[in-house]
C-alpha cells in the first residue's frame, strides 16, 4: 500500500478534485469544500477499497492526507 495510490484514489472519488492536486502534506479539508457528505464518501470509499473502518473522530484527528493514510495503514489487516 503506498500513498501515492491513496491520493489517486481520492482524487477519483471526488468529483471536485483534479488530478495531482493533492500532495501527503495536502490539508484535506481545505482542498475542497468539506462538509458531511464528503466525511462519508470517505468513510465509504476507505471501507470500500481498504476493507478498514474509520470513523469521525479519525478524521477530526486528522490535518493531512498523509495523517489520513497512516490511520488506514495501521489497520489494514
């Protein structure tokens, strides 16, 4: 698993991102409009693709794309 695919994956699952805009260090939620919706096609998309659980305060802990995948692989079996 390495996060330059967890970033393509993201820009896919957005619509309002265009590709190569996100970076490790990318503050997630200030790339694109972030609000609940967007929290649980992310929740969906990582469960999807990942088979990992996250919830709502993984995401609140975390600032950046790379804090985002680290929780993912922590817990990928």
């Amino acid at each position: 698993m390495k996060i330059e695919d967890f970033i393509v994956q993201l820009e896919t699952e957005y619509e309002d991102l265009r590709p190569g805009t996100l970076k490790p260090d990318s503050v997630f939620r200030e790339v694109f409009e972030w609000n609940s919706i967007n929290a649980l096609i992310l929740i969906a998309m990582i469960k999807t693709e990942y088979d990992v659980t996250i919830n709502a305060e993984d995401i609140s802990s975390s600032k950046t794309v790379e804090d985002l995948f680290n929780i993912i692989r922590s817990r990928v079996v």
